[in-house]
C-alpha cells in the first residue's frame, strides 16, 4: 500500500483510510479489532472515526461506542504509533449534546471525550461532521437554500472554532484541522479565516464521493487541487450499491439496505439501472466492481483518500484485492463516459 501525504500535513497516511462507523452496531468488537490488524498487515495506517458512531442505528445512547472499540484495541495492543486517527465533532441538530451546534466550547468537551473514549493523548486528525449553516449533502442539493446564512454569523463561528483549534493544537491535543461534509465556498473561507488568524489551516474534507455521486468534481476538486486539501471520500462504494449485492433487486441480510431501504435517500429504479451499467463495465474488464470502484477514487487528479466501510472480515477481504490496481486510460474514458450519459443518479 502506498502513503499520500495528508493535505500540507507530515503525516503519510495509506491511500485507503478504514471506516469504523459500522463498528459496535453491525460489527462486533472482536471483528472490528480483526479489521484494524489484517488492515495493518496490509499496509494501511490511516483509521476514520466519529464521537456520532456507530450508525444503522444511529443513536444518543450508542454515541461513542466506535472509539470505544478502537481504544480498546488501542489499549490491549499498544500499537498507537501504527495508526493515524481521524475522529470528529457533531454539528447542529445532534442528538448527542442535544441539537447544540458546533463552537469553541462544544469542540472542548468533545475532545476530550473522545481522547478518553479512544484512550489516546493525541488525536491525529480533528474534523467537524457537518456545518452549522447547513450542506448540501446528503442528497440535500436537489432542495438545499443558503439563502437564510448570514455571512458575519459564519465568520464570527469561523473564528471562534479556529481559535479554539489553534489552543487544541498548542495544548498537544489534537494535531491538525479537517472538515465533512462541506462546501468549495464553505472550505474556502476556513482557508482564508485561518490565514489571517495564523490558525490550524483545513487539510482535508470528507464529503461523499463515488462513481455514483460525483458532485465533488464540480466545486472541491479544483480547490483540492489547489490548495492542497485532501479529500477523503466517504461511502467510495455507494453504500454498497457498487458491490453489486442489490442487483436484480436482491437485499441480502444485514445489509445497510436490510436496515435502511431507502438508503439514505439514495434508493430508485434509476441508480439500480445506472450502477448495474458499472458493475457490468468492471465484469468487461475481469475487475470485481469494488476493486473498480475504489482504484477509481485513488486515480482522480486531486488529491484522494477513499475511507472504505467493511461489516464484516469476508468482505475486508474483497476490499483489500484493490490495494494495488491501478485502472487504464481506456477503462477511465469509459468511467467517464457512462457518467456523462448517467449523471448524478442520486
């Protein structure tokens, strides 16, 4: 497994990232520990979590069980300087400090949640979940108005997190900046705030990002490029749709499907028709579409992490096999080709 460096960052992290938020409701704690070593031997270091995790369900009283696991496997092991590790604050609206928002205060007390529930004195990467003023993702950009935002309001929020992440920083804490779920506009000025202020500048955003949904290309990708801001794309297989397992209208048991059968908004006759068109590519070219999917993230021309989700070993297992491919010009002409005539199909 080869290293990319995180944004401006000196930290090398593996060119996939393990996602945990399955771990603690789908996944047990001896299966998720299991992931976490066989992911080392494989030369992956980075791991991605969240004070929200688990999820499917998602709840107030499960929150902080994911980082639990980890510190647990932390703890037994003592392997911490093996991995890199990514956790995140709640935004507005959580169930967890009930709705409150994201702000100096808050972003303290959840780290040091989280340093106690991963039982570790540093968190590598230190990223905010959501925006206060709102994203439009999760399939939230067909209807989303940012009309209702007040600039100086955001601003004014701006410098009172970067602060908050500069005293985080000096403390030893926490050693560097990211977002989720933002905006090119949205990361543009905690760049610009942060400059001014000489605080903690962003080196990653972890937004959506697949075959399936491409609305990075269209904004962050240039300001990734840029500005040397890595993405970190989440949910790289499309909640398992690019697996290929909901074909012919199959839900196999334990399933995200199984459990959401809108996928998240997600779900419609259109993206079984648009990703059977992928997998149907991948089986051409003698791939497994999930080896297709995630070389794919790997390969565009911005920096690009994908934070691939596994439930269980066997299908870690399958994830692993795509560590080292490495696509075509001719099958990435074709990727593109069947995103242009299918765009967006959720």
């Amino acid at each position: 497994m080869q290293k990319t460096q995180l944004g401006q960052t000196d930290l090398m992290v593996s060119e996939f990232c393990l996602g945990s938020m399955t771990w603690g409701t789908q996944t047990d704690e001896a299966d998720a520990h299991a992931q976490i070593e066989a992911s080392l031997e494989a030369g992956i270091n980075f791991i991605d979590t969240a004070e929200a995790y688990p999820v499917n369900p998602m709840t107030k009283e499960g929150a902080g069980k994911t980082e639990a696991i980890i510190g647990n496997w932390l703890a037994k092991t003592g392997r911490r300087d093996e991995v890199i590790i990514a956790t995140k604050v709640a935004g507005a609206g959580n169930y967890i400090r009930d709705g409150e928002p994201i702000s100096s205060k808050t972003i303290r007390e959840a780290v040091e949640g989280s340093l106690k529930r991963l039982q570790t004195d540093v968190i590598d990467l230190y990223q905010l979940h959501w925006p206060n003023r709102g994203s439009y993702m999760f399939r939230q950009n067909w209807t989303y108005d940012p009309s209702g935002q007040d600039k100086a309001e955001t601003r004014a929020h701006m410098e009172d997190v970067l602060g908050e992440m500069a005293r985080l920083v000096a403390a030893g804490k926490i050693r560097h900046f990211g977002l989720s779920n933002e905006s090119a506009w949205g990361t543009g000025q905690w760049l610009s705030v942060a400059e001014e202020m000489g605080a903690p500048r962003v080196e990653s955003v972890q937004n959506e990002y697949s075959l399936l949904c491409r609305l990075y290309d269209t904004d962050l990708a240039e300001l990734s490029h840029n500005e040397a801001v890595t993405c970190l794309a989440f949910s790289p297989l499309a909640a398992g749709y690019l697996t290929g397992k909901y074909a012919d209208g199959a839900v196999p048991n334990g399933s995200r499907k199984s459990i959401n059968d809108r996928m998240g908004g997600r779900a419609s006759p259109r993206v079984d028709a648009v990703t059977q068109l992928y997998v149907d590519l991948a089986a051409r070219h003698g791939l497994h579409p999930v080896h297709m999917a995630l070389a794919w993230c790997r390969q565009r021309p911005f920096p690009c992490v994908p934070i691939f989700g596994a439930t269980t070993m066997a299908q870690l297992e399958i994830i692993l096999g795509a560590r080292e491919l490495v696509l075509s010009d001719e099958l990435m002409g074709e990727i593109d080709e069947i995103n242009r005539a299918n765009p967006m199909p959720y």
